[in-house]
C-alpha cells in the first residue's frame, strides 16, 4: 500500500483546502485519474492519481485544510508498489510538464509525494485500466471546478447530465437549466454549505423559516478577508479622487474597435486606461514599489505588472497582464478578457494570479461612480475606475454634455505624500482627457 501526499502546489503555498473528492474508498483508479479538487488561495486544482490500484482510505474530508506534504490518500497495488514508467507527467493543475520539467518533477515527488510502502501479506491482483466512461448513469461529467460546485449548491446532479460544451462538458448554462427544470438533487453530503438556525414563526408571515443563517468562510473568501485585514491594518491608507473628462477616451476607444488590428479583441476604456496609467506610472516611479518592512526599504520596481481585479463565483481575483509596457492597447485588450475568462472559469494558474506591482479595479462595471478601494498587499497603490457617464460639464465658457468619469486612488502614506499621490491623478487625469498624448509618451 502506498501512501501519497499533497504535492508541492507552486508559487510558495503551504496549504490548500479540500474541495471534493472525485473518487470512493474501494473505487479502482488509473494513473493521471482526477482523484480530487483542492483550493488554494490562488485557484482550484486536480490533484490526479499517481499510479493504478485501489483507493484503501481517503485521509481527508472536503473542507479540511491540508497542509503540503501531508497524508492525501492512500492506494492499494499489486505488490504494494507503484508503477513506473507507464504514464507521463502532470504538473497539479496545469497539464502536461515539458519533456525537460520531467527530471526536477521526479525529483519534486520523491521528498512531497513519496510513497511509504506498507508490507502486504497477500498482494492483490492489479487492476484492469478502466475504458473510457459510456454516457450512461454512473458516468462521470466533464465539468470545471467552479461548475460543479454551483452544481451542489443549486442540488443538481452533475453526472446526470448531458453537457453542451466542447466535448460534452457541462457548462454553467446546463447547470443552471437544469435547476430551473427540477434536475435531479446532487449528495446531500456535498451540499451542506449553509447551517440554518431552527424555524421561527416571524410575525407578519405566514411562512416559517430561519431567523439566521451562518455560512462558513473557506477557501478564497477566507483568504480575501485574511489579506483585506492585513492590509488595512499594516498600511495607511489614504484615497484621492479626481472627476475628468473621458469624451476622448471613448472615441479613441471606437476608433480602435473599428481598427483592423482589432479583429478578435473587444476594445474597452480599460486598455486605454492601462496605457495611460503606465506612462504615469513611468513619471511618478514611486507609485509602482512596495514597503519592506522587515529592512524599513522601499522597492522600487521597474517592471509593470498590472493586476486586474476581477469579480469571479470564487470571489475577487487579480489576474495579472505581465510586462504590460510591452503590449499594445490590442494586446492588452485581448490579455484582459483571456485573464478574466480564466479566472471565472476556474482555469487560471497561480501564477497568473502573483506578482502584480499595482492593481485596477474597475467599480464602474457595475455602476459605480467611485470607491475607496483597499491597496492589494504589498502594493504600495490601486487606482479604482469609476462608471463613465454622461454630465454636464464645463468647456471653455459653455455648459456641454460629456462623457465623465472618476479616478480613486488608494496610496500607502509610508511611501508616497499626498502631493505626489495628487500629481501623479492628475497627470493621469490629463492623458484620459487627451489621450493622443499617449502616442508622445510610451
């Protein structure tokens, strides 16, 4: 019998949360076989099986955290020992590793997935590879993390039902359908999220229901909320506002759209927005660094890693466009939606999610004027764009209809003066009101 552990997951993590297991104690599983769904504060990952044998015991339950390198699962083969060169390596999460990754990951397993070996007193005989599943009762759905647990939240068999997306995967559209249909209730053990208090009598109604209802923090919601609190207690914040004139924007923005670079990219304010706030970024350097508290050091970066903030089922991520300077407003544009569809869909990597420099988040994408946003740690500033919408404004002697928006921004007053903070808005302001400025500047 062989026992494996949570594997090295990337990027630093120490932990993850268990999400689901795909598999039963008795169950007969393949090499590269999805055994489970764990995560992280990054994103949700398969963690697939190591080898072919029978699953002997599950060492954890959906919604413990397990720490990396502890007992995972273990499994029973033929001899007790597991297979080797018979399949190829898989990197948790992210596919297949290239052919020269094979050698450090081999590596990687022997100390965080190596397998204790049990003496067995009569071998089992090895298991036959299972053929790929029929589309028959029983079968195991094609379906993204986020997917399926929509699916136990709204008490839908996932497995049940027939996928419309590529390959037969069950998309959130199917989920959704099914639910509104009466589809049939997913297992009660997995759709538990909510703990509900005992039935009241409320007055005034002629239902009874539960006064209260407690929801239990995991996973990303507990990391935001653990990062929110580290953030606004470990950096003073100090929010500036400017209201400009974004009509320029905005045609700029259609005559984008309507260039032929365009083809295949939806051109939004953002990626204007992007460009702008790097070349002020490049004027005003010390908005883009970080605070060292442990050598009392500012870092400067030199590098421009934008991170985006994205409200996804999950909670917020920041998918980062990496070496944004290097881009062009078609690539960014087209950066931004493959980010973000990512991220909502569950399939972004970790290390898409680290290393940003400075953030935007876009509070105008659903209506907001303006917000105080809090800086993502350890960043030393976030800019939050605001709706943009039609006001009347002053232009020269005369009151005109123009298309306004507001800029915040969230500084850390360890590094940067509010008088460097206002002068950076404003020049940030003035290449949103002129944005042909741009073409001199980057």
């Amino acid at each position: 019998m062989s026992t494996f552990v949570l594997p090295d997951l990337g990027e630093g993590l120490q932990e993850a949360e268990l999400v689901a297991w795909h598999v039963a104690e008795g169950d007969h599983v393949v090499a590269d076989q999805p055994l489970v769904s764990v995560e992280t504060e990054k994103a949700v990952v398969e963690v697939p099986s190591p080898q072919s044998g029978r699953v002997a015991r599950l060492c954890a339950q959906p919604g413990e955290r397990v720490k990396v390198g502890a007992a995972l699962v273990s499994i029973k083969t033929a001899g007790g020992a597991p297979e080797a060169g018979k399949r190829r390596e898989v990197l948790v999460g992210y596919g297949p590793e290239e052919e020269g990754s094979k050698r450090r990951r081999r590596k990687r397993l022997g100390k965080a997935g190596a397998a204790e070996e049990e003496p067995e007193p009569e071998p089992e005989p090895a298991p036959v590879a299972a053929a790929p599943a029929p589309a028959t009762p029983g079968r195991k759905a094609l379906a993204t993390p986020p997917v399926r647990k929509l699916a136990r939240e709204m008490s839908v068999d996932i497995d049940s039902l027939n996928g419309s997306g590529p390959d037969g995967r069950v998309t959130r559209e199917d989920v959704m359908a099914a639910a509104e249909g009466g589809g049939a209730p997913a297992d009660r053990e997995t759709v538990a999220t909510v703990t509900p208090l005992q039935p009241v009598q409320r007055r005034g109604s002629a239902a009874a229901g539960p006064a209260e209802e407690r929801i239990p923090v995991r996973s990303i919601r507990r990391v935001i909320a653990e990062r929110m609190v580290r953030s606004y207690s470990e950096i003073p914040h100090v929010t500036e506002w400017l209201q400009v004139d974004a009509t320029e924007l905005m045609r700029l923005r259609g005559d984008l759209s309507n260039a032929p670079e365009a083809e295949g990219a939806k051109i939004s304010p953002l990626a204007v927005l992007v460009k702008a706030l790097i070349a002020a970024l490049r004027k005003h350097p010390m908005i883009n660094s970080s605070w060292d508290g442990a050598t009392n050091e500012i870092i400067l970066k030199h590098v421009y890693h934008i991170g985006i903030a994205t409200d996804t089922e999950r909670g917020l991520l920041v998918p980062v466009i990496r070496d944004a300077d290097q881009l062009n407003v078609f690539d960014i544009a087209r950066e931004v939606a493959r980010l973000a569809g990512a991220a909502r869909d569950g399939s972004i990597s970790a290390q898409e999610l680290s290393g940003s420099t400075i953030t935007i988040t876009n509070v105008g994408s659903f209506g907001m004027e303006s917000g105080t946003p809090i800086i993502n740690f350890p960043e030393s500033a976030i800019l939050a764009t605001g709706a943009i919408t039609k006001r009347p404004w002053v232009v020269g002697d005369d009151i005109a209809v123009r298309s306004v928006m507001t800029l915040a921004l969230s500084f850390d007053h360890r590094i940067i003066d509010g008088a460097e903070a206002g002068r950076f808005l404003r020049y940030l302001g003035d290449l949103v009101e002129k944005p042909a400025r741009l073409f001199g500047v980057l």
